[in-house]
C-alpha cells in the first residue's frame, strides 16, 4: 500500500458498490456530513457510517469534526494505485484491440 497508514486495501474498499456511490457522492462536494449522506441509501446511518470507515481505513475519505457533526471528504490520492494497474491493462487492450482489426482486415 502506497500510504503508511492505510490499514485496508483500497481495492477492497471500493469493491462495494455503496461505497464506490458514496465516493461518487463526495467527489461532487467538498464535504457531506452522515446525515445529508444517509437518505442517499437505503439503509440506517450506522450502516452508511461503518462504510465511512472502511473508506476512512483505505485512505479514500478523510474526516472533520466541525461542533458536534462530522464531515467527510474525498481522498482521492489512493485511486491512482488502481489508475497505474488499470493503465498496464489499457496498453495489453490496445494491442489485442489492434490485431484483432488487423484480423478482420485482412478478411474483407
């Protein structure tokens, strides 16, 4: 892991379709806390607030205590570990991509 303090993979993290929402969710902000993030889900806040913290765990979100409410914010730094290992694929996929128009070419 890239960061020292991660404790979880950030593959694992965004392995869950509510979390890759609440990303999405954060990237259009600059903060949300729970209780604006929670009617976005079908589920009770300490559900929304446990994947909270494995994002939080993964390095994706970072937190503030603002009075007695808890704001959340994107961490985006952790994706480009995800960016370079999908950006080895992009090269294998342009390759295939291309002898496989090379093949159909050669069929017309």
């Amino acid at each position: 892991m890239s960061e020292k303090n991660q404790e979880r993979d950030v593959y694992v993290a965004i392995a869950d379709p509510t979390r890759r929402k609440i990303l999405r969710l954060l990237a259009e902000v600059d903060e949300l806390p729970l209780h604006e993030l929670t009617p976005q889900f079908q589920m009770g806040r300490t559900a929304v607030s446990k994947h909270l913290s494995i994002l939080k765990e993964a390095g994706l979100v970072a937190d503030r205590k603002v009075g007695r409410e808890t704001r959340y914010r994107l961490n985006a730094a952790p994706l480009e570990e995800i960016k370079d290992w999908i950006s080895f694929y992009e090269g294998f996929w342009k390759k295939s991509f291309g002898k496989l128009n090379s093949i159909l070419e050669e069929k017309k």
